[in-house]
C-alpha cells in the first residue's frame, strides 16, 4: 500500500455572507463538525486557527473580508501501490489506466494519496493535470488528464455534447442474462452525504446498454439451492429494465457463480451503472454499497420492490453505520468466502484517537475495500478520430483453469442497442 505520513496542513476560507455577525466559535459549531467542539476552542486559543493570520479567540465576529485559517494535523488513509500506468501522453493530454481506490483529486481525508497530487510528484516542476472525465476512488480506468486549460475545455466539451462513447466492465453476481439489456429507470439521489442512489419514478431519466461477456460457474457446489428461483439463471424476460420472476422470488440462489458484463452508459448519472445492476438483481460483486446484505437485505435491492423493508430512511441509517461501527462489505455467496473475509482486517473506526489532533483514527482498509469491480474500458469519438482502450483488469480475466474471453471487441453492437433517443 502507498502510506502518506500525518502531516499539518493549512486550510484558507475566506468569510461567507452567511458568517457576517457570528461569533467564530458559533461557526465552527455549526458548520465544521468532523472533530469536538473543544478542539476547535483550544485551536483558536493556540493558534491553530488565525483571523486574518492573528490570533482572535472563539468570541471574534466576523466581518466581509475575513480570510480564516485552519492550520490541521492531517491523516491520510494508505491506497493501492499500483503505478499509474500511461495509456497515450501527447502535447495536450495524458491517457492513464487509473489504479482502482485512488481518488482523482484531494477531497475529504484524502490529498497526496491522489491521482493529481501523485502524478505531480512523479513529474518536473510545474507540472498540472486537469481531470476531464470523473471516475469514482473505486472504480479504475481510461482517464483524461489534460495538460492544458484549453485541452481540457475542449474534451469537456466533447463529453458535454455527447460525441463520445465509453465503456465499462463489470462483474456481477449470478448469470447475467443474455443478448443487449436495456434499463432505463430514472436515478435519484436519496443521499449526497453517503453518495447513495436508488431508482425512483421521480429521479433523473438514465439508460445504460449491457451485454454479458462471459458467465463463470461456481467453483463448488453448483447446483441449484433448494427452493431457488432458476429463472434468474435459465434468462427471466427484462422489460424497461424490469426482471419477472416467478413465485419463489424471495428465495435466491445462494451460490450462483459471477458474470463479466459489459456496460454502456447513454446518460452520465451518478452510480449510474451500479444502481441499474442492482435494479436488475445482478449487482457488482463486491460492491460496498448496492450489494451489501447488511444495508439491502437477502435480495439486496432487486426492483427495488420492497418499500416497507428498504425505506429511505432505513437504508440510509444501516448504511451511514458501515465503516464507523461495522465494516462496509458486499455480500459473500460463500461459507468458505463469509469466514475468510471476516478475517482479513477491514476499514472502520479503531477507537483511538491522535495524541496530536485528536482525530478519531481508522484501521487499515482490507484488500477487498481498495477496489470496485467496475472499470472504465474505453472512450472514443463517435466520428472515430480516436479511440483509447485498457486492458481487461484481471478480475474480468478467465479464471485459472476456466476458459473465456480476454479482450473485448467493438462498440458496434451496443451502440445499435442504445438507440438515438437518448433522454435528457
């Protein structure tokens, strides 16, 4: 893993119209809550937090023009040792194979531990890559960096105006259905704190394309579980994303091997992949969020049925515990899976806290949490001026033993599936 030793870090904000008039205590209250209201009034009275670079007390009333700094112990958690390898790098770009559980940029406890910060290291002074596409800190692959303001405008403006296609891979649990899937349920966001997303009537209309690429039995065992539903294996019909299954729907195949599917997002919403997969009832593997029984139950959201069970607020309460007082993993379909995986050690609060800051500190995230199953696979212009593909990641590979598919062939087919009517 890539470490980043604790070190001070100094935040500058300048006065918002909102803080005019309160006192500097009242806002830290309110407004910055990740550590104890005292730590905040000892900072103020130590100089750890300036007004203006000058010690001002917990009882300063702030004006227009103030510019507060927070000087901060800070902790970074450690991320893959995965280079960053390079893709394409000409005079206005550079193309990486993003390492999954690396952030693009700093934001919350993460900083250097990012793909911009890493990459700046790695390379002369002066050095500064702008982001062009978004990938989530889990989630690897094709990324954009440009080298330039100018670059960056003009590939936003690609994506913007839709005259690019990407691709992604994932791997899903059970036998993804055959032929080109289409789900087109609208997106919500129910949770911008805990990133979560669900289908809902009222959300953002989305459309993504999936093709199965390879279906992997189970190892053991792979017959059918007593009382399961075998239309989820034998192809259930799919209509506007919707899965029919027959009366024994609640009762799930417990081991149903994985399949590697290929997705293509027609609209860019959030987890938008991630949440269709689940509404299918095939979400990704290993996915800490839609695939984790703790939060979703036995089913884990497929259809997203079961309102009475899986309310928002419900969902969002066993949700906001993963990491803090449980750990945050995707369901296991295996005993000999569930007890290896409660070995390993897994992300979540520790207990102790820094004899510096303070900071409630975390232990060491588990291999499992430092990747997604999900990769961007390809980007490329729809009038085929360029065209940037990644190797499969090695979870999509065959696995030992198992014959499959070790590349993936064109767009053709799920560009024909996506359709023109592409909802806004």
């Amino acid at each position: 893993m890539r470490r980043v030793v604790p070190y001070f870090y100094t935040y500058n904000t300048w006065c918002k119209e909102r803080w005019r008039g309160r006192k500097l205590i009242d806002i830290f209250e309110a407004e910055f809550r990740d550590r104890p209201l005292e730590y905040y009034r000892t900072a103020m009275e130590t100089g750890h937090v300036l007004v203006n670079g000058k010690v001002v007390g917990p009882d300063y009333i702030m004006k227009n023009g103030d510019l507060v700094s927070h000087t901060t112990h800070r902790h970074e958690p450690p991320v893959t040792a995965e280079p960053i390898r390079i893709i394409h790098e000409d005079d206005d770009m550079v193309v990486i194979n993003k390492p999954a559980g690396v952030p693009v940029h700093p934001a919350g406890r993460y900083h250097y531990n990012s793909v911009v910060e890493i990459m700046k290291a790695e390379r002369p002074p002066g050095f500064s890559p702008k982001p062009c596409n978004r990938l989530d800190r889990l989630t690897s692959g094709i990324m954009f960096l440009a080298k330039t303001a100018k670059a960056a405008d003009r590939l936003g403006t690609q994506i913007l105006r839709r005259t690019v296609r990407k691709e992604y891979i994932a791997r899903v649990i059970g036998k993804f259905p055959d032929g080109e899937i289409v789900c087109d349920q609208p997106i919500l966001q129910i949770s911008p704190k805990l990133g979560l997303n669900r289908v809902r009537a009222n959300g953002k209309p989305a459309r993504t394309v999936f093709k199965r690429l390879a279906y992997y039995p189970p190892a053991t065992n792979s017959s059918p579980a007593q009382g399961s539903d075998s239309s989820l294996n034998s192809g259930a019909r799919l209509e506007s994303g919707v899965m029919e299954q027959g009366s024994n729907s609640d009762k799930r195949r417990i081991d149903e091997g994985y399949s590697i599917v290929r997705c293509l997002p027609v609209t860019g919403r959030t987890h938008q992949i991630r949440v269709h997969l689940q509404f299918l009832g095939h979400p990704i593997q290993n996915d800490p969020i839609y695939a984790n029984q703790k939060v979703w139950g036995f089913d884990l959201g497929f259809n997203d049925a079961d309102a009475t069970q899986n309310s928002d607020e419900d969902v969002i309460t066993r949700l906001s515990r993963m990491g803090k007082d449980q750990v945050a993993d995707a369901v296991a379909y295996h005993d000999e899976m569930v007890d290896e995986y409660y070995k390993k050690r897994a992300e979540k609060m520790s207990g102790e806290v820094c004899e510096i800051c303070k900071t409630p500190l975390y232990t060491d995230p588990g291999e499992q949490e430092l990747s997604l199953w999900l990769h961007s696979l390809r980007y490329e212009d729809i009038e085929g001026k360029w065209s940037y593909v990644s190797p499969l990641p090695s979870w999509a590979l065959p696995p030992e033993g198992k014959s499959g598919p070790t590349e993936v062939g064109g767009l053709e087919d799920l560009v024909v599936a996506a359709g023109n009517d592409i909802p806004e």
